[in-house]
C-alpha cells in the first residue's frame, strides 16, 4: 500500500514538470502610418484590432486620424455605429406576406468587441435607420453571449452551457402535451423559468423570448431560446433546441456623454452612435500611449515632429491581457476578384501581395524600416493551383542597439563603421539567421537558412557586484565571478539552464571591452551567438562592481536548419535564392552617406497543394497560420490569420505573433537602472523562466525515489515472507 502511494506520488510530481507558462499579452497592430497621411480612418476591413465578422461582412467602427494644429500631435475619435444582424436561427425571420424586413438584434463593436445594442423584440433594419420611437438604445449595451442555430438533444435534468456563466436546464418534459418546462441559470441561480409549447404556429412559435428592464430601459430582450420538438426516447424522454440566442444582460453597460475611458472621452451617445475622442496626443520619438480601451499608440524611435516631410512613422494597436485566443489577421480580400496575382482587398486597394502593412502578423521593425515578409498567391478566382501560392522572407540588416562600431578603412576609409546583425520574420516570429564572425566579431558570412529567435538585444546599463546573475532569457544567464578591479577585468560565466556553457575575461582597457561567443552549430563554424560590452569595473564603498552596457544573445540551443523539402502545412520549402541585387547596408557618419556592401538571400516556399475555393473554409496553409473564407457563397471574402495566445486560452504555442520593436525582444528581468547608471543588484532568486530547484534536479529525486522504493521491497521482503518461511 505504501509503494502504491509512492508510484502516485511519483506520477504527480512528474506531471507537473511538463507545466509551461503562456504568454501575457498580445499586440494587434494597425498599418503603419506616416505623419503627412493623417485625416485618415482605420476600418476593420484592414486592422484586426477593430470587431468584425467575415461571414456577414459586418463592421461597425473607424477610427479617424485627424491633424491638429500642432505638428506632432494629432487628434484621434473612435466611432461605433449599431448594424442590423439576422438571427443565425432563421425561423425567427418575418416571414409576413408582403414583408421584405427580417428580424434580429443590432449588434455594435465596442473597442474591438462584439456587443448588442439593447432592445425590444424583433428588431428590423429600418429600426436602425433613426427616428423618434427607437426600437435599440446604442447607449445601452451587452456582450453577446451566443447565436446559434445547431440542434442540441436533451434529456430530462440535462443542462445546456450558454456561455458567460449561463445556463438552460431542462426542467420537465411533457411529452403528451409537446411541452418542455425549462429554467435559465447564471452561475447556478436560477434566473427565470419557461414552459414551451412545440404545437404553436405562426412567427416566434414554439419560442421563449425573455425580456425585463435593463439598465432602467424596460422589455429589453435579453434571451431567445427556440424548441423544436419533445419526445419519448427508447430510455428517456428528450427534448431537441435549434435555435439560442443571448446576451450578458447581468453585466451590461450604459454609455454616457462625458464618459471617459483612458483618454478617450464620449463626445456623442444616442440611440444610434457612439462617438469618443482623444484630443492633442502629443507624438514624440519612441513613446507608447495608452489611449484607453487597450488601444495604444506607438512611434518610431526617430520621430521627428520638425520633419518637414512629415514621413515620421507611428501605428495603433490594440493590446489583449485577458486570457483568451486571438485572430490576428490580414487586410480582408475578395478572392472571386484575386485573379492574375493581384489581391483584391476590400477596401478597394488592388495588392500584387499581402506583407507587413495588409497582414499584421508579419514581422515589422519599426525602427529600422525592416520588414522581411511576403505572401502571395495566383490563380483564376476558383483554385490557387499547386505552387500558386507562395510565401517568401528575406534576411535584412539592423543595427544593434548598442553602438558597437569597427574600424572600416577597407570599406571606404571609415574608421567608425557600426557593426549590425541580420533579422527576418518567420510566419510572424523574429529570427537571426547565422551570421559567421571573425574573432572581433565582423561579419563574413551569412547562413539564412539556419535560424534562431532572438532572445536579447540591449544598450541598458547594469551595475552588478560579483557573485550577482544577470537574468537574459530561455534560461540563459551571465555571472560576474570575479572583478579584478586593479587589472580592469571581470570574469564572466555564460550558463543555460544552471550549466556553464563558456566563460571569458573581459579587459575594459583594451581596445573593445568586448566579449564575441563563436560556437560551431549544425555543421558551421564561427556563428555568433553572444556578444557583451563590458564598460567598466570599479571598487564601490562595499563591493567590488562591473558595469554591463551592451547586450545580444540569441537562442542557439534552439536553433532551426531549412532542408530542401521541409513541410510546414501544405507549404514546402524550395530552397534559397540570391537577392537580384548586392545587399547595400546603408549608414551614415557626419553628413556622409556611406554603403556597405553585403550578399543575402531569398528563402522560398510554396504550396505542395492545390487550393480550391469554397465558403466555409479554415485551412492550416503553415505553422500556426490559417486561411479563412466566409460561410456564404455569395459573400466570397477572406482573410489569412495567425493565432495568439494568452494566459490558458488555446491550444497555441509560443504565440509572440507581434514582436517588440527595436530589437529589445527579451529584456533582463533585473531591477531596472536608477538615473545615473548605478544599480547594484545583488543575486537574486530563480525567475519564472529559469527551471526550478525540483526540474534542475528531477533525475536525482528520480532516482532517489526508485532506491527507496527497491530498499522497500527487500525490506519488506526480508521481514514478511521470509519471516513467514
């Protein structure tokens, strides 16, 4: 019985090594726009962030971009307006002679949401369209909680999950009087209570309509459940329900004038509209303002509201923090119209492809006007043939956020060149190919078909004495061993997960107080994977400290490497292919313009498969990106998304569908720097990404384990049988 408990015991604590941790949040970023293109919109046909439904191609927001008077500000109103929306059950439609209106609710983006605007029973288009007895109130409002016409088949007792903590139990069934009894639960309280009479006729038959008084509004219609059928089973008697719809009655909202969120302030709330404004949003060089509602805008590092050419760029996204999957999609296109290699989008645009500005998911550097992306397909309106439809990504320079530079005399005489480092998107994710270095860490080759993610790259200062552990990410860490104050050097030990990889002494007198790691990954010698600028050590009135001022790493254990034929869904990979021209990585020094020359190449993958168009489509094209088409053959839209996920809200791994911009994608988790540069952080506790005691040691508790369990047994086979014996 002991060593029963001891094996479960066991399995247990194993489970739990095998837990890992999601992401936080999620960034959906608009396109990018450039200051002179302001007194433009954003729609929901081209920015994700903003609600909207492929199947009924229904929108209901913009969001306006006006200039103000000041350069560098802008004004920004977000506008929402109430849309007419069919039940998905269609037996609730008016089907009175002579009528041409259908009946159903009025369903209203709120801040990239899906919500209904509140009001009486059989709502109808034209109710939309304004007057003086308003059959909606846009100003109150409730999440939608389903609409949903599949057929469900309950028994007597069974509950029916509506979503939001909702409910329906069927209660009772009279099978003789073609009657259910059913009830509405919130949480396990009953809320109201129904009996449906299947034998009824006529619109809204065999129906329960639930209404009461919202937010002071009374009749609101909350909830609409439609009965198709009771009857007695071979064991139990059953009923069928084909048709529900509800909203989150118990938590919705009521908009007001004056109204703020973040920013934002509600300058109009009436029946039929909802209009906020965020005035004067001063745009200076790299900042991120919240503007309310998780929405946010973000600029360029360089933005210059004196440029007279107002080409400084900046971009709304809109952030999610709740747990949850999300749909980071492209410019919505018409693919009956895609023809020739265009991509007809719906707003009228006319694209050869979709790449960082019409398909959010794609890798951007904002910073570094970098984007490496492309997606594009061919075909007749009807099928995208094998090998129609193609995705390329292409190795391009940036500069590392420390200014690392080189003596370049070879390269036009300058004697301060910046060093800088290749990136590339890979469906979405940030990656550095392999860059081969010499021993100063100069760039002589480039492996684009060999990758991986970028884990850090940072120009903060950190102050550490010896002994501390400078977190960087992936469970990778840097310790200050020893500080030789008198002969200015530290020694540093790199370690992944708790084992030292490579140590170096860095002397802050010489002529780079730099650290270049080179390993030999995959077959190539000479990859960079770590590079530290060392500043200074000095003697503190306590300790002896070392000052850390240059940061790049990236996640070589982890490292891919393309193959001819690799399959990532129905996309294969054909291969790389030279960029027509030489690669000009273009710096400047002074007024003086200077550009070095660098090969690079093209990776290349196409379809394995042919695609036929249809409606309902949701088809895996690679890795975590889909295609998605409307369920209607006359509506013949469609998007391609990537999915993201926060906190436990999918099945996805390692979302990070938007990267950080600037090249800081992992930050160490140290306590940021004081102003004037000296933070002493003393060594700290294991992080959430560094393993923990018990996964460090798990092999030994194993065996530890299994001993006692062996021990166990010969005891207790000495004692008992062959005492018995």
């Amino acid at each position: 019985m002991q060593m029963k408990h001891l094996l479960v015991a066991l399995l247990v604590l194993l489970a739990f090594t095998g837990m890992a941790a999601a992401a936080d949040s999620v960034e959906i970023r608009s396109t990018i726009v450039h200051y002179d293109e302001l007194s433009t919109q954003i729609t929901p046909a081209d920015w994700a962030g903003l609600w909207y439904d492929l199947d009924d191609d229904t929108s209901t927001e913009i969001l306006y971009l006006n200039t103000p008077t000041n350069k560098g500000d802008t004004d920004i109103v977000y506008e929402t307006i109430p849309v007419f929306q069919n039940y998905e059950y269609d037996g609730w439609a008016n089907t009175s002679t002579g009528s041409t209106e259908n009946y159903g609710y009025a369903v209203i983006g709120f801040f990239a949401e899906p919500y209904v605007a509140l009001g009486k029973k059989d709502v109808t288009s034209f109710d939309l369209s304004g007057g003086d007895t308003p059959a909606i109130k846009a100003t109150k409002i409730a999440k939608l909680v389903i609409d949903d016409d599949e057929k469900y088949t309950l028994k007597t007792g069974a509950t029916l999950e509506l979503g939001s903590g909702y409910s329906i139990i069927v209660d009772q069934i009279d099978v003789d009087g073609n009657k259910a009894y059913l009830k509405l639960m919130k949480d396990g309280k009953e809320l109201n209570s129904s009996i449906v009479n299947t034998n009824e006729t006529g619109l809204n038959s065999s129906t329960w309509m639930f209404d009461l008084t919202v937010l002071g509004e009374k009749n609101m219609q909350v909830m609409r459940v439609h009965v198709k059928d009771v009857f007695q089973g071979t064991e139990s008697s059953l009923v069928e329900i084909d048709g529900l719809w509800m909203v989150d009655y118990q938590n919705a909202i009521e908009v007001k004038s004056d109204d703020k969120f973040g920013k934002f302030e509600c300058i109009t709330a009436d029946n039929y509209k909802l209009e906020f404004e965020a005035e004067e949003i001063t745009l200076s060089a790299d900042s991120d303002i919240e503007l309310g509602k998780g929405i946010f805008i973000k600029t360029e590092k360089n933005f210059d509201k004196t440029d007279a050419m107002g080409l400084d760029k900046f971009y709304v996204y809109k952030e999610y923090t709740e747990a949850g999957t999300y749909e980071i999609r492209s410019s919505v296109f018409n693919y009956s119209t895609s023809t020739g290699g265009s991509i007809a989008l719906k707003n009228g645009n006319v694209e050869s492809e979709l790449n960082y500005t019409t398909f959010a998911a794609f890798f951007y550097d904002m910073d570094n006007g970098v984007d490496t992306e492309v997606l594009a397909f061919d075909g007749d309106g009807s099928i995208i043939d094998e090998g129609d439809l193609t995705y390329n990504t292409t190795p391009k320079a940036v500069s590392y956020e420390y200014d690392w530079t080189f003596n370049d005399t070879v390269n036009g005489g300058i004697e301060d060149a910046p060093e800088f480092y290749f990136i590339m998107g890979f469906f979405g994710e940030k990656y550095v190919p392999f860059n081969i270095v010499d021993v100063n860490g100069h760039n002589t080759d480039l492996k684009p078909e060999k990758m991986a993610k970028l884990i850090i790259d940072d120009d903060e200062k950190y102050t550490l004495k010896t002994g501390a552990t400078l977190e960087l990410g992936e469970g990778y860490t840097i310790i200050v061993d020893q500080i030789d104050v008198d002969g200015n050097k530290a020694y540093l030990k790199f370690l992944k997960d708790g084992k030292e990889i490579n140590s170096s002494i860095v002397n802050t007198k010489d002529n780079t107080s730099n650290w270049i790691l080179r390993q030999n990954i995959t077959n190539e010698k000479n990859v960079q994977v770590l590079r530290i600028h060392v500043k200074d050590v000095f003697q503190g009135t306590q300790d002896s400290l070392v000052e850390i001022d240059g940061f790049w790493l990236m996640d070589y254990q982890n490292a891919n490497e393309l193959k001819s034929d690799d399959k990532f869904g129905i996309l294969e990979y054909d291969g790389s292919s030279d960029v027509t021209n030489t690669y000009d990585y273009e710096y400047t020094i002074g007024n003086t313009v200077y550009l070095l020359p660098y090969d690079t190449s093209v990776l290349e993958f196409s379809s394995g498969t042919k695609i036929t168009w249809a409606s309902d489509m949701d088809k895996q094209i690679a890795n975590n990106m889909y295609l998605k088409t409307a369920d209607s053959t006359s509506n013949k839209l469609a998007y391609f998304y990537v999915n993201a996920e926060v906190g436990d809200g999918g099945n996805v791994t390692d979302p990070d569908p938007v990267p950080s911009e600037g090249g800081n994608e992992t930050e160490p988790p140290v306590t940021p720097p004081t102003e004037g540069g000296n933070n002493t952080t003393d060594p700290e506790p294991p992080k959430d990404d560094e393993p923990s005691w018990f996964k460090k040691n798990m092999w030994l508790i194993i065996g530890v384990i299994v001993l006692i369990i062996i021990i166990a047994g010969a005891a207790y086979y000495f004692m008992v049988y062959k005492k018995q014996a």
